[in-house]
C-alpha cells in the first residue's frame, strides 16, 4: 500500500496511469465537488521562515496561522516592514474610522505564548491552543529545545538559527529535524535506529554536491556549501553534545550535509495566502468602502511585499544565478 496520507474520502486510490511510462498515481475514483477536502497529510517536520514569523506568525505544532484582532496583524505586518516608526504607533485615520477593525470574522486566533516567553534568553514561540502547546511541550522538539536545554545551549540554538537565516533557511530545518529526532528517543522511548530511519529514509546527496554539474564556478561554490556545513555542524554540536548512535551521525559532517540535501530534494516550501485576505476583499466590497481606505490598505500591501523581497535577498547566496550556467564546449 502507498502512503498518500490520511484519506477522507473512500474514494481515492494509487494505481497505474492511463498513459503509457507515467507510473502510479493518486487517482480519484468519482468527481468531486469544488472545495471539497480530499485528505489532509501531516508533515513529518515543517518550520516558518523567520520573516514570515515576524509577520504573520503561525502555531509552532500544527501551523495554524495566528495574529489575533485586525488592528494586531495590520500593525505586526507594518512592524515587520520596518516602514512604521513603531509597531505601537496608530494606524491611518481612514482605516481606524472605517469600522474595519471592529469586525470580529477578520480576527486571527489569538497568539499563545511559550511560558518561556519572559525568561532569557526569551522564547518566540507561538501557539494557537494549550493542546498544541502541551503537544510541543511534551513530545515535541520544543521540550528539547526551550525546556531541557540549559540557558547556555538555548542561547547556542538561537545563534544556529540566526546563522541559518542568514545562509539557507533550509538549514534550521535540518536542526529542528535533529531536535525532534532526539526528542522521539529522550521523550518517547523510540529506538534511536528506529528515529533516524524516519527523518531519513529519502532520497538524498550532500547538499554542496547538488550543485548543478554545468554551474558556473561550481567548485567554489561546492567549496562554499562545505564551509557553511562545518559551520552549522560545529554551533550544532554545541547545542546537542552527546547523541546515541546512530544519530551521532547526523552531526556529522556528512550526515549533516546528507540531512541538508535530502530536504533540499524532498520538502516542499508553501506560501500560503493568509485567510484574511479573501474576508477582507469581501468585507471591503460589503461596505462599499471609499477609495482611500484601498489606498491605504494598499500601501501597507505594498511595503509588506517590498519588505519581504529585500529579506530574501539579503541572505547571503549558496550557488550562482540560475542563468550563470558554462557554455557548452
């Protein structure tokens, strides 16, 4: 049997494809209706980019996205932009007069905190439920991370993620793999064999190696990637100082770099558009709202996408343009 997720319907199966050399596929057996939900998969790890974090923050177990009233995600999305003077300060006169603020279906689930939040070095997760949160807190790689760490290691993790934010985002997904890999043993008994087969089972190369073969100035590249992985592996090892084997491993140069290239090649980065945005444009077109209220709205639009453009692009690149290719000799 394939494993395609947890199926809500019985009406999906795995089976060759009509067409000749496509292999099997997920196929549906009946039509269905337009928003229908025909299963929902529970990734084995997933992480927020830390800009996005800032921004729109989503529950550190289960993804939900959070940010509580209106006026809280306006004033957290222009904070983010850095274009505000303050994240206290108030928001346009045409948009705090509008009534928008007051409507209650375009608030968030309001955000709840790790306990950890006030002690130092201070905790940013969020959470959307206590159900989430004792979830995380008792199996999940945040015990590890924010409650069986002393202050020094916590402070040795967030500069890891601090590194990886500004080299390859991928590589704090790589830490938190680890992170849940150790908690599955230290927490949940799973046998450490039986932890590392599950986060990498897939198919992977060393990620300085997935450089394309025709790239230009590939070996210092590929020379580049090596120096960023002993990096990571060495701020690592200062958070996790003793694993069992064979999870050791993953803290090794190899197996980290393995880690790294198996999620280069087998995760999926999702933007997903925020749930408001579709509630505003139709609450906006209930009120019939004037032209300034779009055109403030529209600004803070604007200076979310330009923030976000100007974030990206200052992480420090990992491999040439996608156009600086070598001419074919």
């Amino acid at each position: 049997a394939a494993d395609v997720g947890n199926l809500l319907h019985g009406c999906l199966e795995v089976r060759e494809s009509e067409q000749d050399s496509a292999g099997l596929g997920l196929r549906a057996a009946r039509d269905f209706a337009r928003g229908d939900v025909i299963y929902r998969e529970k990734p084995l790890a997933f992480f927020q980019e830390a800009w996005s974090a800032r921004a729109a923050p989503s529950c550190l177990n289960c993804g939900r996205l959070l940010g509580g009233s209106l006026l809280d995600l306006l004033l957290r999305a222009r904070a983010a932009t850095g274009t505000g003077s303050d994240a206290e300060a108030p928001l346009p006169g045409v948009i705090l007069d509008s009534g928008l603020l007051e409507r209650e279906e375009l608030a968030l689930p309001a955000i709840l905190h790790c306990p950890r939040a006030g002690d130092d070095p201070p905790c940013d997760a969020a959470f959307c439920s206590e159900t989430c949160r004792d979830v995380q807190l008792t199996a999940g790689h945040h015990r590890l991370l924010c409650v069986a760490l002393d202050a020094e290691k916590r402070r040795a993790w967030q500069a890891f993620r601090r590194y990886s934010e500004a080299r390859y985002d991928t590589l704090g997904l790589a830490g938190l793999v680890i992170a849940q890999a150790v908690s599955d043993v230290a927490f949940c008994g799973m046998d450490p064999q039986d932890a590392i087969s599950r986060y990498s089972r897939f198919a992977t190369m060393p990620w300085p190696e997935l450089l394309a073969a025709r790239a230009a100035d590939r070996e210092t590249w590929r020379q580049l990637r090596w120096v960023v992985v002993r990096s990571a592996c060495k701020q690592l090892r200062g958070v996790f100082e003793s694993l069992p084997p064979p999870l050791d491993d993953l803290l090794s140069e190899e197996g980290f770099a393995k880690l790294v290239g198996m999620l280069d090649l087998v995760t999926k980065d999702l933007e997903r558009p925020n749930p408001q945005d579709h509630r505003l444009r139709s609450v906006l077109e209930e009120m019939k709202a004037p032209p300034p209220l779009h055109t403030e709205l529209g600004r803070l639009t604007l200076a979310w996408m330009t923030a976000k453009r100007l974030a990206s692009e200052a992480q420090e690149p990992n491999e040439p343009d996608s156009d600086d290719e070598e001419e074919p000799g």
